[in-house]
C-alpha cells in the first residue's frame, strides 16, 4: 500500500505595499525556527538574501544557511507548487515542512489560497493554509481609508503583524489602530513587531492556533463598528442554541456562497451537529472556498452553542440570520 505524504503547511504572506514584509522575511530565513521552510518570493521581489546564500540548488532556488529554500515564480504558482513538491519527495531538496508565499503589496491572498485548497493534489499536501497580514502601523490610517485591498487583507488574517508602532505619536494612538484591526477582523491574533512578538517560532504560534476556535473562546461583540469605515466590512456572531443537521448545515453555506459568496470574507467557529452533540465542528470559510470542516473530540467549554463569527462586505446581519433560521430557526445575531 503506498504511504501517504506527510501533510505541509502553507502560509500567505500579505500587507500593502512599504508595510515591511521584506525586513520580516530577512530575519525570519536566519532563524532556526524557519529551517524546515520554503519562501516562495515572485520575480519582482527585493529580499536581500544575496549576501546570505550558501548553495545554489537550482537556477531559480538557493539554500540559505538556515537550511530554508527561497525560490522565484515566474509563472502559475500551482504548478510551482507542484514542482516544489516534486523536488522535495524525489530527495532533490531538503523535506521542508512549510511554504511561505509573499504576496504582492496590493494582492488579495484569496486567490491565494482558493488556488492551492481548488487543486485537487495541493489540497492534499496542504491541508492547512493560513494567512499572515502585515500592517505599517504609520500610514495605515490612510490606507485603510483609501485602499480596500488592505482591509481584505486584514479580514483575511490569521495573525497580523503590526510594523513600526515606535513611530506613533503615542499609545493611545497605538490603541487605537488596535481597536481598529480588531473591528475588521476579531478572530486574528494581532504582533507588534517593535516590542519583540513577531520573531519566526511567535508568528508560527500565532498561526497554528488561529484554525483552532477550540482554543480560545471567541471575542466579545458587544460594540457595532460603521461598516463605511472599512469599506463595508463588517464582523459579528451568530450565535444559536439549537443543533443543526449536517444537511442543513450544508444547504446553508452553499445558498450564501451562491448568493454573496464575494463578499463572505471570513466565517470561522463551531458547530453543534444533532448526530454529534458531544463534538463540535470546527467551520472555516473563506469567499468562495470552504475549508474541510472537522470534528473536535469535546467542546472547550461548558457552552455547547453553534458560534460563528462572520466577517463580511456589504452585507447586512439580518441577511444571514434569516437564511440560518431558514433551517434552524434559533439563530441570534450580535453585531461589532
């Protein structure tokens, strides 16, 4: 019987353009925590890692003393992919264990990762996929202000790293870009890059916990932000104390996603199923691509509610309250 592929890990370098995901990527491939990774940079990118190489794999891929690979797309990011992997199992490169793909500055990383969690071999060997956004702390008001792109890349994270914090006027202005990132997206884990929380072995922790609501409880949404703010994004939770079938379940995330599936930016959290009530399901939706759910052993807790926090665009809460109790009949709505 032929052994299946140990699964790998993939993560989406984001954040706008000047934010600081170079100086990131420098100091991440010198650090031990990082050897078993391939950074994955297209052929516009500025990483300075000429003054780091060791061995040249390949024309296009070099060893850095670290032991993690960086390599240039030039083309299809899936068949790069694929030929990473390639390289890896024929033993013509170390058996990395992660790839980290940097994004453009004005990239959505849902393409991103719809490409690898479509295709019918990576989605295999990259079963978990989570996204890094980096955030310039000094000019992300503006930004935010003027450029959507940034606010998908915020509601997209797992983690965000906020840059250059010690150029702020003053705390309460880092308070406040903060409470402005938790507004757009409450699931991710938010590092300050100026006080020491986004070296290599912090952002992989940050990471590994975002897909696992089991972990922590889900934030509070008691405070309504104006979706005008962040270009029509908008967060809050439904929330619902009686079981849903896994049929229904179905049927309602595949009528919003034909629907408005666009504009689901994120849907994470978890699921009491009538035929397992004693084992949630962990739920995770990204536009147009929904995750494999699975199920967790025990809830985290006492409360044994389904908990779904949405982050959307242009869509109003009653919308989804009225499709869920379409099927459930028992859903509350809680608004950020």
């Amino acid at each position: 019987m032929t052994q299946r592929p140990e699964p790998l890990s993939l993560i989406a370098l984001t954040g706008f353009l000047g934010a600081g995901k170079t100086t990131l990527i420098n100091a991440w491939v010198k650090d031990e925590a990082f050897s078993d990774t391939v950074v994955i940079i297209n052929e516009f990118g500025e990483i300075a890692i000429d003054h780091q190489l060791v061995e040249t794999a390949t024309d296009d891929m070099v060893l850095l003393p670290s032991g993690c690979v960086c390599c240039m797309v030039r083309g299809d990011l899936s068949s790069a992919l694929v030929d990473l992997l390639r390289r890896r199992d024929n033993q013509r490169i170390a058996p990395f264990r992660r790839v980290i793909i940097e994004t453009t500055g004005l990239a959505d990383p849902g393409p991103v990762v719809g490409a690898v969690m479509r295709h019918p071999y990576l989605s295999l060997r990259f079963p978990d996929i989570a996204v890094v956004t980096v955030v310039d702390a000094v000019n992300a008001g503006a930004t935010l202000a003027n450029s959507p792109e940034n606010v998908r890349q915020i509601a997209a994270a797992d983690a965000i790293i906020v840059t250059k914090t010690d150029l702020l006027a003053d705390e309460s202005a880092h308070d406040a870009l903060q409470a402005r990132l938790a507004d757009i997206n409450p699931l991710a884990a938010i590092l300050d890059a100026q006080r020491g929380q986004a070296t290599a072995a912090q952002v992989l922790d940050a990471i590994a916990a975002a897909p696992r609501p089991a972990k922590r409880r889900l934030p509070p949404t008691d405070r309504e932000s104006p979706p005008e703010a962040n270009h029509g994004v908008r967060s809050f939770t439904l929330t619902s104390e009686q079981p849903v079938r896994a049929s229904q379940l179905d049927l309602f995330l595949e009528l919003l996603q034909a629907s408005r599936g666009e504009d689901l930016l994120r849907v994470k959290g978890l699921v009491q199923l009538d035929q397992e009530p004693e084992r949630p399901l962990v739920i995770h939706v990204a536009q147009h691509v929904i995750h494999p759910p699975r199920l967790l052993d025990h809830w985290p807790d006492t409360d044994h509610s389904t908990r779904l926090v949405f982050i959307v665009r242009n869509i109003d809460p009653s919308f989804i309250a009225n499709l869920w109790d379409a099927f459930d009949g028992a859903g509350e709505i809680a608004q950020r």
